[in-house]
C-alpha cells in the first residue's frame, strides 16, 4: 500500500510534523475537554499496541471487536488494531465461530458479563485510572495497564494489502482491506474536521483517517456537547462532517 497513506506512515506524521499542535480534540459530558498533539495521539496508539502484542499476542489477522461508541479512545483503539495488522470488527458479534472476534474491546458492563475469550474492559472516563464497573476476573483493565506500556512501538509483522483491515455490520455494511483502508485515508485536506458523535463510526474513521493523512486536526463532540459558535470559533473549525 502507498507509505504516505498507510497507517503507520499516518503516525508517523502525527509525531514528527504535527507533534505539538493538536491532532484529536474530544468534548465529552460535563465540560470534558481533552486534547491530544500529534506526538501524545501516537503515544496513547504505541502503548495500546503495544499492550496489544505483549499481553493479547495481537498479529496480522487477528479479529478485534471495537465494542465502543465514538469517542477519543475508540479512534486509539481503531489506531493501535491497524498498526498491529488487526482486523477490526464493527457491529454485532458473529454467531459464526470461525467469524468470532478473538479479542472484545468494550466499554460495556453488559458485553464484559456475557462475552468469551479474550476482553478488555474500557472505561471511558477522562481521568479513570480504573474501570469503574464490575471487572470479570479473566478481563484486562484498560486504563490500569495502558500506561505501564512503552510509548514507542517497535513494528513487527505487516498486514497485506489483501488482509481485511474493517468488516462492519452497521448500516448497510463495509468490508475493507489494507489497501481499501490506505485508498479511504487518500484525498483529505489540512483542515480542523468537526465530527458530531451521533455519525457512523466507519465514517468517523475514515474521515479521520483522511484528515489526518493531510495535516489536518479532529475535534469530536459527544451527544450532549451544543455546537457553539463559540465552540466553532475556539477550535478554529474549517469543516465538519455531517451525522
């Protein structure tokens, strides 16, 4: 796949060209403001990739379920699959075996009550250290482990352009390879993208993954956020996608 709109080259430039301006901007719920350079986005995406190598045995191919709402550390977490070769999966959990994710990624209580196999426990909480819900005992504590992981990655194995990078079951449904993925990241602009968190996680994805392949800047706004023109004008908003 072209090096300039691959994932890892994405990275690449998030901590070299845009390291200290901000490459991700989430408003959350009660004035939660959290705001990520180039330099910290690629450090929260190195330490869950490497999470996922070290403690998940993550390599090209293997299934990860993104049980998460748009939100900041949905995109890490969308992020740190690719640059390990995952195949994310969006949507509901195959009934299939030979489909069946091999890791869950949720921020559910109900999914880390009822799932099999390998999950991690997200909690979504700007400041949580821990999740605050009911921890299965075979589950791995996101925000409790995340942090004792380095914050470079060492790339190991490659996936193929024909490996599946996305199948997702939302809407009408997507499938895209790695080299699908880098054509969805290609004709983006150096613009301050406003993405309303009520759209399409697969258009969230690739509408970041665009901007940031050409410079620009994602600012995510929860459900309960009002898109203010002060909002707007404090952010330096340029373009916006629309739910």
């Amino acid at each position: 796949m072209p090096d300039q709109i691959s994932v890892p080259a994405i990275l690449s430039t998030l901590r070299t060209r845009q390291a200290t301006s901000p490459a991700l901007t989430w408003y959350g719920p009660d004035s939660e403001r959290i705001e990520l350079s180039g330099k910290v986005l690629d450090n929260w995406v190195a330490k869950t990739s490497n999470l996922l190598v070290d403690e998940l045995d993550a390599e090209p191919g293997i299934r990860l379920l993104l049980d998460l709402p748009v939100h900041w550390k949905t995109l890490v977490w969308a992020l740190a699959a690719w640059q390990t070769g995952c195949t994310v999966i969006l949507g509901n959990n195959p009934s299939n075996s030979a489909a069946a994710p091999d890791i869950t990624v949720t921020a559910s209580q109900e999914s880390l009550d009822t799932v099999e196999g390998t999950v991690v426990a997200v909690d979504l909480g700007a400041l949580a250290l821990r999740f605050s819900g009911t921890l299965p005992a075979a589950a791995v504590d996101y925000a409790a482990e995340v942090r004792s992981y380095a914050d470079t990655y060492m790339a190991g194995d490659e996936a193929g352009e024909d490996f599946t990078a996305l199948h997702s079951s939302l809407g009408a449904g997507l499938t895209l390879t790695y080299g699908q993925l880098a054509e969805a990241a290609d004709g983006g602009s150096a613009q301050t993208l406003l993405i309303p968190a009520s759209a399409d996680l697969p258009a969230v994805l690739a509408a970041s993954l665009r901007t940031w392949a050409a410079g620009g800047s994602v600012v995510l706004a929860a459900a309960e956020v009002e898109i203010t023109e002060r909002l707007l004008a404090a952010e330096k908003i340029t373009g916006r996608l629309e739910a």
